[in-house]
C-alpha cells in the first residue's frame, strides 16, 4: 500500500500530527510504502482527509 500525504498537518489536533509522523511523513508530497496491517490501517483511516492512498 502507498500513502502520500496530500495537505498540511498545520492547525490539525495533536493526535492527527503524532499518527502523521508515526507513519514516516514529513511534508506534502512524501510518499511510503507500507505493509496493509490491520494496525497501519486504522492509522490511515485516522488521517485518510490527509493522504492519498494506493492499493
């Protein structure tokens, strides 16, 4: 699975920064690559107005 983080974490509540960053993202535009675990996908439902994701 891809994710790509699509917009700013600025003014988002602290909890939606630390899962931004646990994820390996830093800044708009960065992109990953991670295993599709039941654990990383409750992270990207958290965040999913924030990121593009992949298959």
């Amino acid at each position: 699975m891809k994710i790509t983080l699509k917009r700013s974490v600025i003014g988002r509540p602290g909890y939606q920064v630390n899962t931004v960053k646990a994820l390996g993202l830093k800044k708009i535009g960065d992109s990953r690559e991670v295993n599709d675990t039941p654990a990383l996908r409750g992270m990207v439902k958290t965040v999913q107005h924030l990121l593009e994701v992949q298959e």
